[in-house]
C-alpha cells in the first residue's frame, strides 16, 4: 500500500483511538509527559513504514506499549505523583469520595503490573479486553484474569468510606 494511505489510515486510528493510546501508555511510564512522548514517538515511527501493517491497530498500540516500556527502562524512574487523576472528575465529587478515590489510586499503584496496567485501561480508558489483549500481546482470557484478580485485591484493601 503507499505511505499516503498509511499515513491517512493512522491519523484516522489516531483521531479516534487518542485517549486509549494515551492512557495504555500512561498505565507503564505512570507519568503523563512520559505517555505522551511515548504516543508521538510510535506515531513518528510507524509513519516512517514503507507498508501498512496487516493489522495497523494492534501494530500501533503495541508500538505505543513498546515505546513506553523502552521510556522506563531509559529513565529508570517513576513519578511519585500519580497522573491516573487526570481522567477522574474530582470537582463533582465529595471530601470522602475524594479520599477514596485517593485510597484507590494508591493501592492501584501497590498491584502487580499487569493487574495495573489491565485495569487503568479498562477504567481509565474504556479498553475492552480485546483491545488491551492486543496491546499486551496476551490471550483475551489471561487479560480479564488480570482485571479479575486486581478488581478482587483493590476491594481487599480498600473499605469505602461511610457515606
């Protein structure tokens, strides 16, 4: 296929999957500067392809994945500060359920990376497990596995506040 179909197919994938993109990145680097970085630099690159990828999709999203975890093995660090909040609106929100929501975030942070990563782009990015399956390169099965058992640990660890 030419570049130019190439290059209008990934900025069509890109208009419509920006946030998921975004977000699988953010789930790795757990840093927001980080995840955008690592979301335009796999947009650089596979723009650089001569062919479309059989699946340009999964191909950009494993990209983006790819281009994160190279992020944090280059940094070797990870923001104190959690960036999840970004997609949580707090201003509607009460006192408690923003303690809550603070008590969530920081024992997200204490699962397994996988569990993690599973349920940010679940929650955080309407990921289906289809989708995050294609990203992490993981049987859909395995995925919602993942989900299961950090939904269970988060609930373990976490009692809501009285209301």
């Amino acid at each position: 296929m030419p570049t130019t179909t190439l290059h209008s197919e990934l900025i069509q994938l890109f208009e419509t999957k920006q946030k998921q993109l975004y977000v699988a990145a953010l789930s790795i680097t757990r840093n927001q500067a980080a995840a955008e970085d690592a979301v335009l630099d796999a947009m650089l690159a596979i723009s650089e392809l001569q062919q479309t990828p059989e699946n340009l999709s999964a191909y950009v999203y494993r990209t983006v994945r790819n281009k994160a975890l190279h992020t944090v093995k280059q940094s070797k660090r990870f923001s104190s500060d959690s960036e999840y909040s970004n997609f949580i609106d707090t201003q509607s929100q009460s006192a408690e359920q923003q303690v809550f929501l603070q008590q969530v975030l920081k024992q997200l942070e204490e699962l397994e990376s996988n569990q993690q990563q599973v349920l940010i782009m679940k929650l955080f990015g309407d990921l289906t497990f289809d989708e995050i399956a294609e990203i992490t390169a993981n049987n859909p099965n395995t995925v919602a596995s993942w989900y299961r058992r950090g939904l269970q640990k988060l609930k373990e660890n976490i009692h809501e506040p009285a209301l």
